[in-house]
C-alpha cells in the first residue's frame, strides 16, 4: 500500500484490524510511523477525517474516530491552513453539539459522545484559547435558550473531561 496516498477510510480498517487482531499490531505502528515522515500526508489526512466526520454527523452517525484521528495530527496543518482547520472542527462541534442537544440520550451514551466533543474542544484550547472560550460560551448559551437536559448533561461531562485533562494524569 502506497502510504502516501492512504484514504481515512483505508487508516480506519488497518486501525481496526490491528485493534482486534494483535498480530496486524506491528504493521499498523509501521505505518503510523512511515506516516510521521509524511507531514503533508497527514494534514491531506486531517482535513479527509473531519470531512468524513461533517458526513457521519450528517447520517446521524458518531463521529467520534473521525474527530479523534483529525485531532491527532492536528499539529501537522501548516499556518495557512490553521484557520480552516479551527473553522472545520468548530464546525463540527457545534453541529455535534446541537443533534445532542435535542437527542433524548441514555446516561450511558452521553460519555462516549462528550469524549468526541472533549477532543475536539481540547485541540482547539490547545491552538486558540479565545476562540476555546467563545465556543465554550456559545455552547453552554445554547443550553441555557433550549433548556436541554442532554445538552446540559454532555456539557457537564465535557467540562468534567476538559478539567481533567487540563490537570494532567496523576494530578488530582
């Protein structure tokens, strides 16, 4: 395979085999590691992954390897292109946010989903902390306008993420 020219969807199988298969293991971590050499490679992949997050959201599906696989190689998106990318994943947030906002969701449910939204909203903290805030805001605004008890629910648990990860592990 011509990992240079690898699709999301082609990462995404390699990364699941080698989940459920320990012997695909080490050609997964051979990979990711050929791909570190490739920093336009990864930020084409970036931009592919949130894309393929924008359609899963759009299918009512979760998004949340996408988010996760777009957030990894967050720091391989050149300058020129930070904007877009800030834009892109803000985008995706609050489209996120708001189907969870009206979804009646099980309380088992709502941590998977507010893990998306947390690695999301923690890479964007990471690039621009005033634009962290003012989604942030935004999104718990929404909450207070709709009165949703799911939004509220997945925000709460969003921030409970976000605090512990800005603690660090071990850090209590």
């Amino acid at each position: 395979m011509d990992t240079e020219a690898i699709t999301p969807e082609q990462l995404l199988e390699i990364s699941r085999k080698a989940a459920s298969n320990g012997a695909e293991k080490p050609a997964f971590k051979q990979m990711l590691a050929v791909l570190n050499g490739f920093p336009k490679t990864q930020e084409r992949l970036v931009f592919e992954f949130l894309a393929l997050a924008l359609r899963r959201l759009d299918a009512g599906e979760n998004p949340g390897e996408q988010i996760a696989w777009g957030v990894i190689w967050a720091l391989s998106v050149e300058q020129p292109r930070m904007p877009e990318y800030l834009t892109l994943l803000e985008r995706i947030i609050l489209r996120y946010f708001d189907i969870l906002a009206r979804s009646e969701l099980d309380p088992g449910i709502v941590q998977s989903h507010a893990l998306s939204l947390a690695i999301a909203l923690g890479a964007i903290r990471k690039l621009d902390q005033s634009r962290f805030r003012a989604l942030a805001e935004t999104l718990a605004s929404q909450c207070r306008q709709r009165g949703s008890e799911s939004g509220e629910q997945v925000l709460k648990e969003v921030e409970g993420l976000l605090r512990h990860a800005e603690k660090g592990p071990g850090k209590e």
